[in-house]
C-alpha cells in the first residue's frame, strides 16, 4: 500500500516537472489526467485495505455480539457489504445503495423489533443518513469514509430519541493503511 501512494504521489511529481514550461491550460489539463490516475490508485488501494481487515472485522464483530444484543456496521465497498452479510446471513439485515425503498424499512423495522436480529449492515452513504437504529448501542465502522460529516452522520442514527445507553462507536484500521491516515484528520 506505501508502496502504491509512493508512486502516485512520484508520477505526480514528475509530471508538474514535465509540465513547468507548458501553458497554463496546457498545465490543467495535465494536472487533471495525474489527478484522475491518482484517485483511481487511492481507491484500489482502499478497497485492497478493506479486503485485507474483513476477516478480522468479522472476528471483532463476533466479539461485539458476545457482550451486547444488537450492533449497526458500517461500510463503503460492496464486496465489504457483501461479506459482512455472508458472515451473518442468520442474524442480520442490511441496507446499502443497492436495497430498494420498500426494502430500506423493513430492514430497519426488522433490526429495531427483531430480537432475531441482532446486526444491521449498512451503507455509509445509504444508512448514514435519516434512519433511527436505536436497538443498538454500537456501531462499527469497518470502513472510513473521507468525509468525517458521513461519519458523524452515521454515528448518529444510534444518538437518536429513544436511545437509552451511552454509544460505542469502533473504527476498525490497520497500522500505517490509508484508513489510518483518514483516521486522523
């Protein structure tokens, strides 16, 4: 992963040197095409981290729920979703931007009335925001988003009425990944 930001960040060294002379729109488009590139290496490397920390996401799940009812997870790839589902197919509901609207609320009324149901996975972007998930009184956050509003959104749809007990929020991050770096800005 250092070794992939490394690069990026070398090409896009090399190329404002490249560029020095050009004009000025010349210059733009240039530093766009580098920029583009460089977002598109940024996102591999994300979903590679969150790929890599699934199975021990999973484990402290499963740590979570020996000492509480209910836990709300939060994710941003897909295949992060997708897995989280699988690994509690029996126990779970979940929303992302995938789940259609007559969906979205039955997964929520589910997850608050179910004691059946005892994970709620869900989208940063697509649960984060104007659902109560009260039922619980922690979240998880396997992945990070850039934005540190969607996650505070997120976070909040526990810190609702109706909430109870004081909120647990866990970011899962590996040593010196780009998720520890978005961590701690």
């Amino acid at each position: 992963e250092r070794t992939a930001l490394s690069f990026a960040a070398a090409q896009l060294e090399k190329a404002r040197a490249e560029i020095a002379g050009l004009p000025h729109g010349e210059q733009v488009m240039r530093l766009r095409q580098c920029r583009s590139i460089a977002m598109t290496e940024i996102a591999r490397v994300r979903k590679e981290t969150a790929m890599r920390k699934l199975p021990a996401a999973i484990e402290q799940i499963h740590e979570v729920l020996g000492n509480v009812e209910k836990i709300v997870v939060f994710a941003w790839h897909h295949d992060i979703h997708d897995g989280l589902k699988a690994a509690f197919a029996k126990v779970s509901v979940s929303l992302d931007g995938r789940t259609d609207i007559a969906q979205r609320q039955a997964a929520v009324d589910a997850f608050q009335q179910s004691r059946g149901t005892r994970v709620f996975i869900g989208g940063i972007r697509s649960a984060g925001l104007g659902l109560t998930l009260t039922a619980a009184s922690v979240v998880v956050f396997v992945e990070l988003d850039w934005t540190p509003a969607a996650m505070m959104q997120a976070e909040d749809r526990l810190h609702r009425i109706g909430q109870h007990n004081p909120v647990l929020v866990q970011h899962l991050v590996i040593d010196g990944s780009i998720d520890a770096k978005m961590a701690k800005n």
